[in-house]
C-alpha cells in the first residue's frame, strides 16, 4: 500500500484541519472567499482582514450546527461495525452449518438439525430439548439493529420535510435495517418450526432463509453505487460470494437433504462473513495503519489476492473441522 496516505481511516488527520476545510466549503457556498484572507461580518456588510486562528473561532459554532447535516455523506457502506458484526454472524453460522456436514458425513445421519433426545425428568429438562439456533438469530439481529440507529447522528426519518421538500433520508441505513429484518424473520421461523410446531417443518426454516438471500442480494448490487477503486472491488467479490451463496440456497429447497448443497452453503457462509470483517478493517481501520488508495492499481489487485486468501482459508477450516468432528464422534464421543 502506498504509504503517503495518511495513518487512520477518517477524511482528515487533525479534527481542527477537518473543521477548517468544512468552514472553508461553508464561506464558498455563500459567497465568503477566502477564509484565510477576508470575510464579511455580519453586522454591517463591512470587509474585514483577519488571521486563520481569528475566522477559525469566529465560524466555530456556524460549523458544529452544520457538522450533524453533513456528516451523513462521509459515513461509508456503515462503518467499522456495520461491517464487523454482520460478518461475525455469517461466518459463526458458516462454522455451525460446517458441524452439521460433518456429523452427517461422519455418523451416516440427516443433514438436518440433530433429533431431539428422549424427555428426562427435571425442572430444567425443557431447556435441554429447545434448538437455540434461532434464538440466537434472533438475538443477532436485535444487536445489529441497536447498533445500526446508534450509529446514527440524528433524527432517523425516511422522508424530510426541510425547505417544502420531501426527499428520501438515510437510503444505506434503511437497507441495512431490511437486511436485519430478514435476519430476525429467519430467527422467528426457526423458533416456531423447531419448537412449538408438532412437527418440524424444515422446508418452512429453508424458505425463510432464501428469502434473506433473495433480499440481501439486491441490496448489494444497489450498495455498489456511490463505490469506485478499493471498496468497489471489495464489495463486488462480496456479492459474487453472496450471489453464489442464494444460487446454493435456492437449490436447497429441492434438495433439502443433499450434503454436497450444505458442503456448499457452510463454506460460502464463511466465505462471506470473513471477507465482510476483512472489509471492515481494510476500509476503515487498516492493520498497516495507512489507507488504502483508490487510485493505487497494487492495492485494487491486492483485494482480490486478499479475496483468494479468504477461500483457501475457508477450505482449510472446513477440512480442520471435519477432522476433528472425526476425532470427537469416533473416540470421544464412542466412548463417553
């Protein structure tokens, strides 16, 4: 990476630089050239001279009521943690789907979620027979929610009304909130399916989850906009992964039971919430300590050798956790 660039992921190095160029911009817009030089008062229209640190303070407060309207437009593809934590939910369900694949390879069983044991007696023997796994969907996406209008620095409307307008507001943040939605739509069919129907109905769980696909994949491409150099190409591959991923979903409603489907899906699911962390870092806060360059032909290349790194480790992780499901079901398990 080109190390010019300057060493955190924000717009400006010193909050003070950031403040002036924003107050510069501001004074241009209306008419006022030249922050460093001149600017008019506004008491009586007169021309005064003055020194950068004098307008500096003088246009302090003008910029902090400006600063909540602008900041919308730095933000990016929603930050550090938008990133992170949806990742951390794909991969974490990739490895729980990777347990599955191997069971149902190793001990010749369904592919599905495991039976449920005999009713033992107890106070707390309901607790044992409750599949989790939707709960935890569930309880996923509440914290992606929470964290999603907490990242945001005002009113969270969808239509403004300034200036006899009616304009479309946060247009990122609500697709991340449709995108959570289906998380916890998932969730809530795995809760009903798994534990209040008599009988499970998995087609029902599967159908939820292509749905998610189905919805998470438009929203992608619509996220490609507004991209170009670095993220561009880091979110293209993350849709190529999440395409593949809603064609193996897809597939799955027909073939329910077809380990080679769910081999599929475990890998890609990993595939995509790894590379999503990746991004996090990558656009926001580099390990190197310097940003990525747009403009910088290595570093574009680079994401997609970083994007090939993230495949063979995902293979690498599915063999290691096949291996050890063997070593755990074969003698651990045997002979506990």
């Amino acid at each position: 990476m080109n190390q010019s660039r300057r060493p955190d992921g924000n717009h400006d190095t010193h909050p003070t630089i950031g403040l002036g160029l924003l107050q510069n911009h501001f004074l241009s817009v209306c008419g006022f050239s030249g922050l460093d030089r001149e600017y008019k008062s506004a008491a009586g229209g007169s021309l005064h001279i003055l020194e950068p640190e004098a307008a500096l303070s003088e246009w302090s407060f003008l910029s902090l009521l400006l600063l909540p309207l602008i900041r919308p437009t730095f933000s990016s593809m929603g930050g550090f943690e938008g990133h992170l934590y949806p990742g951390l939910s794909f991969f974490f369900y990739g490895l729980y789907h990777a347990q599955l694949v191997s069971r149902a390879l190793i001990c010749n069983a369904p592919v599905q979620y495991p039976p449920r044991h005999p009713w033992s007696k107890g106070r707390w023997a309901r607790l044992w027979q409750i599949y989790y796994i939707g709960l935890l969907k569930i309880l996923s996406a509440c914290i992606l929610v929470a964290q999603e209008l907490h990242s945001i620095p005002r009113q969270f409307v969808l239509i403004s009304k300034m200036y006899h307008q009616r304009n479309f507001m946060f247009r990122k943040q609500w697709q991340h909130l449709t995108l959570y939605m289906t998380f916890l739509l998932s969730g809530c069919v795995d809760m009903v399916s798994q534990n209040l129907l008599p009988k499970r109905c998995a087609a029902l769980e599967q159908g939820a989850q292509a749905l998610g696909m189905f919805i998470f994949l438009p929203l992608m491409v619509s996220h490609l906009q507004d991209t170009e150099g670095v993220e561009l190409q880091s979110h293209v591959l993350l849709t190529q992964a999440m395409f593949l991923l809603t064609l193996v979903v897809t597939a799955e409603l027909w073939a329910p039971n077809m380990l080679l489907l769910w081999i599929m899906k475990a890998f890609l699911y990993m595939i995509t919430g790894s590379w999503l962390m990746h991004i996090g870092f990558m656009l926001f806060k580099p390990i190197s300590g310097y940003q990525w360059m747009d403009d910088d032909r290595n570093d574009i290349m680079f994401v997609t050798t970083f994007f090939c790194w993230h495949v063979i480790f995902s293979a690498i992780l599915m063999i290691w956790i096949y291996g050890f499901s063997f070593w755990w079901y074969c003698y651990i398990f045997v002979k506990a």
